[in-house]
C-alpha cells in the first residue's frame, strides 16, 4: 500500500452529486405520492370531507334541537371541531396505508427501495404526503363549516389548531405506514381500519364530553390517544376543554416519537418488504 497520501477525489463535470440529505429524492417521492391520491381527489379529498359533513347534518338533528348545549357551547359547535380532525386522521391513515401495501401486492415495492434515499427520508416522504392530504381534507371540511348555519368554527388558539391537528394527522400517518409494513393484503389493513382506528375515534369524545361519562369510562378515554387530539383540537376552536391541554400537546409528541422509532426500524431491517 503506498505511503502517499490519498487526494479527494471530485466527480467530472455534469456527473449527479448526492448530498448528505437527498432533498432532490424526498421531494421526488413526496410529489409522486401527493400526485397519486390527487388524480383521484373526488375520491380521496371530497368524498372523505362530504361524509363527515353527514355525520354533522345527522347528529345535529338528532341530538342538537331545543337549544342543546354541551360545555357552554350549542351542540353543533361543540361537535364540529372533533369531526373536522377527525376527518383529518382517517384520511391520514387512509393515504399512509395504501402506499407501501399495493406496492408490495402488485410488485412495486422497488420503486420505494431502489431510489438511492436512505430510510428517513423515505419515512418523512410518505408522512409528508398523509399529513399533505389530512391537511387538505381538514380545510375542505373547516370552509365547508365556516359557512354552516348555526355552527361557529372561528379558532381562539390558532396554534393549538394547528398543533394538535398536525399531531393528530401524524400519529394516522405513523400507524398507516406501519399498519401497510405489516400488512400482506388489503384484509389486513382493512382490519386495523374497522377494529382499531374505527372504534377509537368514535369512543374519542367527539360526540360527547366524557365529564358526563361514568368514571370508570372516564378513566378508558383518558387511555385513547384520539381522545386528547380531539380535545386539544377543539380548545383551539372553542377555548375550553375536558382535558389537561398540554398533558395532551407533550404525551402525542411523545407518542409520535415512539411510533417514528418504530417505523423508521421496522424499514430500516426491511420487515416484511424485503426478501
């Protein structure tokens, strides 16, 4: 071996250079997943937006006559926020667990594992392109309400909006992505949709307050995750709440975290997508 010392070598002109964070391929596969559920937006965006609409048109006639309040506020504002977050998460799930699923049913995977980006940055692009369509659907859904008769969505805390409805899509996205990682056909993400992301939004408070609920119930909803995204997201509209606001803001960061972790290891080994 030659005692010389060894010269930095620099590629010829014109040659691609990957950097230390491939911006270039995080935002190719960021745009392609958000052109992907765009094509479809009737399906993906409107349709999702026009549901939880029902569910506002349904529950306001149903239990919101006679001047019903719940927390100081009319039935209908009360219920809105929870239903626009909510909204917002399905959708986020929705996005998130299709894409690494149909690539490995249909033979695709590669596109996601040949691209020279590392594990990270394939994370962040899927979740950028979840949170991409939560956030579409949630403003769909807030302008929609803004102009419903009889419903006040005007924030009080933008940045608690903000905080927990970005929270709240990140966590779907995290269980979408890892829920598609797991999954080998469309029964089993259809599974977690139906027996877990399901029954914890509707049991989330965001019908009700659980301050009516019996204590022992209290104490299940304090354990759902749903429970102080939707909480947190409607003190940002309507500036009061039935749960500790930044308990909530510090718990589902934590949580987000966790569930990063277990993605980005669950990638990195090549769980159940690789060979």
């Amino acid at each position: 071996m030659s005692d010389q010392p060894q010269k930095f070598m620099l590629p010829p002109p014109g040659e691609p250079v990957i950097p230390f964070f491939n911006w270039g391929g995080m935002r190719a596969l960021y745009v392609k997943e958000v052109k992907r559920f765009f094509k479809v937006h009737l399906q993906t965006i409107w349709a999702p937006a026009f549901t939880t609409l029902l569910y506002l048109v349904i529950f306001t006639v149903a239990l919101g006559r006679g001047g019903r309040e719940v927390m100081g506020h009319p039935f209908a504002t009360f219920v809105a926020p929870g239903l626009i977050v909510m909204g917002m998460m399905n959708a986020a799930f929705a996005n998130a667990s299709f894409s690494l699923l149909v690539g490995k049913m249909q033979g695709t995977i590669v596109d996601y594992l040949m691209p020279p980006i590392s594990t990270g940055e394939l994370l962040a692009a899927l979740l950028g392109a979840s949170m991409t369509r939560a956030a579409l659907v949630g403003v769909a859904l807030w302008l929609a309400m803004l102009f419903w008769p009889g419903v006040d969505v005007m924030p009080t805390h933008p940045f608690m909006v903000l905080w927990f409805g970005l929270m709240g899509a990140a966590m779907l996205s995290l269980i979408g992505v890892l829920t598609s990682i797991w999954a080998d056909k469309f029964d089993h993400n259809a599974a977690i949709q139906n027996f877990v992301v399901g029954p914890l939004s509707l049991l989330s408070g965001t019908f009700y307050s659980i301050e009516s609920l019996h204590a022992g119930f209290q104490a299940v909803s304090h354990a759902n995750p749903f429970f102080y995204v939707i909480s947190g997201f409607r003190y940002g509209f309507l500036g009061t709440t039935d749960s500790p606001v930044w308990i909530g803001a510090l718990g589902l960061l934590v949580l987000n975290a966790v569930l990063a972790w277990l993605n980005y290891a669950a990638l990195a080994r090549g769980w159940k997508i690789k060979s």
